[in-house]
C-alpha cells in the first residue's frame, strides 16, 4: 500500500452497512477511502473486503498494518 495517505497518522473510522467494499490504494479516487475506478491502467489495485454486519470499521492510512485494509495499531494509534 503506497500511496495511501502516510501522512495522516491515524485510521479512518467509518461505520459501514453491510457490503462489498473496495479500499483505493492509488490515491487518485475522488471518493476516498474508496476506490472509484482512477487506478485503471496503472499498476494499483484496490483492496476489496466485506462488511457482514453493519459496523464500525477502522481504515489503515498510514500503509503499516498487516490487516490491510484495516487498522491493526501498528501506527501506534490504539482502537479501543
């Protein structure tokens, strides 16, 4: 994940209904955090997961966490 918002420093928390959900990773979308198709032809790819009930759910911005799209704290920032 490279060209996520590095500088934020903390994750996106969003409550999201139940879905399909495609985290854009190329920074190019107008409609961060979420992909809207900007990355074609480039070499990004989205990162897609599924909400099954609806949540609050915590979107890395920094490129750290191992639980892309989410946040795992390894920003330093804690969840709870």
């Amino acid at each position: 994940m490279n060209k996520i918002n590095n500088d934020a420093g903390m994750p996106i928390a969003i409550t999201l209904e139940p879905g399909t959900y495609y985290r854009c990773t190329c920074g190019q979308s107008e409609s961060l955090p979420f992909c809207d198709g900007h990355h074609l032809g480039g070499g990004e790819k989205p990162l897609r997961f599924e909400v099954k009930t609806r949540k609050k759910v915590y979107l890395c911005s920094c490129g750290k966490s191992k639980n892309q799209p989410h946040c795992d704290g390894s920003c330093g920032v804690s969840l709870a």
